[in-house]
C-alpha cells in the first residue's frame, strides 16, 4: 500500500487537493490511503519518520515557512528515497530547482488551471501506483488479492499467516499492516504459495520466515505484531 501526504498552506487549495486525491483512490479502486494534510512541513516530516511504507507526497513550494517544499522533499528522501514527490505550485519556472536539491520530482502541478491541476493529480496518483507495483515486483514476491474489484498486493515478506474465516469458502490475510477476506480456502493456498508457507494447523498457513517465538509446551505460533497461531502436535517437530 501506498501512503499520500499532502503539504500546503493555503487551505481551500489543500481541501481542494484532498478531494482529488480521495476521489481518485476510490473511484479508481487504488491501493493507497491519505495518512496526513497538513501546513506544516514539520508535522509531515514527523509522520514520514515514522511510516512503514512507500509515499506519494503532493508539497506546495512556498509554505510561508523556513522550509520551503523543496528542502522538505530533501528531508523526505533522507527517510523515503523511493517515494513519489510532486510539487504544487503557481511558480512553473521553479522547476529547475529539483535538479539544485536533487529530489528527483514526479512531476510539476501548477496551480493556475483548476481544472487541469486535478487532471493532472489523477495522472500521478496513477503513474505512482504503476510504477510502485512495477518496482515491488521485481524486487520482492508479491501476492495479488482482488476483492470486490479492488485489487490488493502484499509483498510476502509482509504476510503472518493466513486463517479460515468464519464466513465459507473465504480465509483471512494477516499481514504487517493489514488484514484482508477473500475468496480462497487454506488447502488452496498451501498448493500455491511456496516453501516460505507451512500449514501448521488445519485452520492456519503460517509464513514461517516472520514466527518470531514457537510454544511448544503451549503448541503456539508467535508474530512480530504480538499475534498468534496455534499448531498441531503433527506439525511441532518441523517448525
């Protein structure tokens, strides 16, 4: 998943911004959230420091403070180098500025067309999604989950286990960040999913690369989220 921040002083543009921005990732079915809108570049960075995941960042150039958005995007690769930064501004001749800072923008919006401003941040909302999923790809497996439309990737690195859901014919995701339902059973999974996944349990496909503790005296699983599994008798002396 990606993370959107937005940073702008003015705040009917940055209500503005927003809508687009909310409009888009539904409307398209994007696997992205707005985390923060803020004025304050220090506020941004504070929650970049923090984030566990890839960011689209829509910053403002001038924010009437003593870091413009070109030294904030320097700070935000420091923490971020892979994320998205597009700049939003009515000065279109600042541009050459990103080559000075060496942030390595997306792209430039320019406030003075409304209407094309949102075209635009559409395009990049889009572009960011193509281009994040390229890049994860190569780099990491990912699993591919389409739900109601909407399609979720979760690099496996990121996955706990998966559970049998309550509801039939349906199993439950947990991942680092997230849990997903889908339409799936853990015998299929198990069939599918490689040697990284054991089935410890009739109910449970654990990914045995992120079990930080085995009980066995309790003939339970430990995850790095505090989350548990149990385990089968059968299956205590492979894991």
């Amino acid at each position: 998943m990606l993370n959107i921040f937005v940073c702008e002083d003015h705040t009917t543009q940055r209500r503005t911004i927003v809508q687009t921005i909310q409009n888009t990732v539904l409307i398209e079915e994007l696997d992205m959230q707005l985390v923060l809108d803020t004025e304050d570049p220090y506020v941004l960075l504070e929650q970049v420091k923090t984030s566990q995941n890839t960011g689209v960042y829509f910053l403002d150039i001038d924010l009437n403070s003593n870091m413009n958005g070109m030294k904030l995007a320097q700070q935000i690769r420091l923490f971020d180098p892979r994320g998205f930064i597009i700049f939003i501004t009515a000065h279109s001749e600042l541009s050459y500025m990103t080559f000075q800072y060496r942030v390595e923008a997306m792209d430039f919006v320019l406030k003075d067309n409304p209407a094309e401003a949102k075209v635009k941040i559409k395009a990049c909302l889009l572009n960011a999604m193509e281009r994040y999923t390229l890049q994860t790809n190569k780099t990491h497996k990912v699993y591919t989950i389409e739900v109601g439309g909407k399609k979720f990737s979760v690099d496996y690195d990121n996955i706990f286990f998966f559970e049998t859901s309550s509801n039939i014919h349906k199993v439950i995701l947990h991942a680092k960040d997230r849990q997903i339902e889908f339409s799936s059973t853990i015998k299929q999974l198990a069939s599918t999913l490689g040697d990284h996944f054991v089935r410890c349990h009739r109910s449970f496909l654990v990914n045995k690369n992120n079990i930080t503790e085995v009980d066995a005296k309790n003939r339970t699983l430990y995850f790095p989220n505090g989350e548990t599994c149990p385990m089968s008798t059968r299956m205590m002396k492979e894991l």
